[in-house]
C-alpha cells in the first residue's frame, strides 16, 4: 500500500477485525461517490497520486469487494415508482433460498433481506401507486411458501441509502 509520499504502508488493522479502509481508499471512494464518472487520472490528479496508484486500490477494492460497480443513482419515483413500501415476510420453514429466487423475479422488489424477528424476510418494494402496490403485494404472496405478509408504506425517506459518514471517518483516521 502507498501513501503520498510514495512509501508503503501496512492496511490499517483494528484489534480482532479484518483490514478496514485507510485514508486514501476512503478518500478515492468519496471522489466516486460524488462524481461516479471521473476517470483514473483524474481521480489521480485530484487525491495527488500517481495514476497507478488509484488504478490498484481501485482493483484491491473491487478484489475484496468493497467496490462492487458504478451504478447510476436513479430516482425512482421520477422513473414513475413514487410509492416504496417495506414488507415484512413470514415463510415456511427451510424455503429461504426458494422464497428469495420467486421474490427477485418480480421487478418491483428493490431488496430482500434475511431477519431476526417477527419475520423471517424485509423487503423493498415499490409501486405506481396504491392499487399498483396491491398487485405487487398479491405478487408476494402468491409467491410459493410465503405464508404472511405485513406491509408498510414509506411517508418519507428522512434519511435516504447512505455510505457517506462512513467514508468520511475512515478518510480522517
């Protein structure tokens, strides 16, 4: 690993944890998530690193994970989705994988989560409208093995899908 200077680096390694971010993937990862179209160089030029450099975290990130694609931010609702609804799912026993698979083929699905709690699955979801979230709700559970759904619509979105707070931190210490 480099740091501006050039000279290597050791990932930073907290007590009991896998390596974490270090300043400069933290700082190349905020460069991103501002301006997701900037190439390499300029990427470089604006951290002040070589070219190189941002070319190998940016593979190191991809290689471990971290960096998964640079997948335009959408709104949905101006694509015509303004209602997002969170569904609470309960399924039979062992039909997880199965459950997911039928869930993922209906396009309104955004996310499924596995859960502790009152149910087994969370899900995303948006619709058109209210008459529009009833079809997708039928969608869900007409889905074989789903047993029970409890379903909330979002008023607001307060705090919206973010990794920001996480990036700055890293990019201070």
């Amino acid at each position: 690993m480099e740091r501006r200077d050039g000279h290597a680096v050791p990932w930073i390694i907290r007590a009991g944890r896998s390596p974490v971010l270090d300043s400069l993937d933290a700082r190349l990862l905020l460069l991103l998530t501002d301006s997701p179209r900037l190439g390499v160089l300029e990427c470089a030029r604006r951290l002040g690193v070589a070219r190189g450099t941002v070319q190998a975290r940016l593979d190191r990130l991809a290689e471990r994970g971290v960096l998964g694609g640079f997948p335009p931010e959408l709104d949905l609702a101006a694509m015509g989705y303004g209602l997002t609804a969170f569904a609470v799912v309960e399924i039979a026993q062992g039909k997880r994988g199965g459950v997911a698979e039928a869930l993922a083929a209906i396009d309104e699905v955004c996310e499924v989560h596995a859960t502790t709690g009152e149910g087994d699955l969370f899900v995303r979801l948006v619709a058109r409208d209210n008459d529009d979230l009833q079809r997708v709700i039928d969608e869900v559970v007409g889905v074989p093995d789903v047993l029970r759904t409890s379903t909330s619509i979002a008023l607001s979105t307060p705090v919206p899908p973010r990794v920001r707070p996480l990036l700055e931190r890293a990019a201070r210490e």
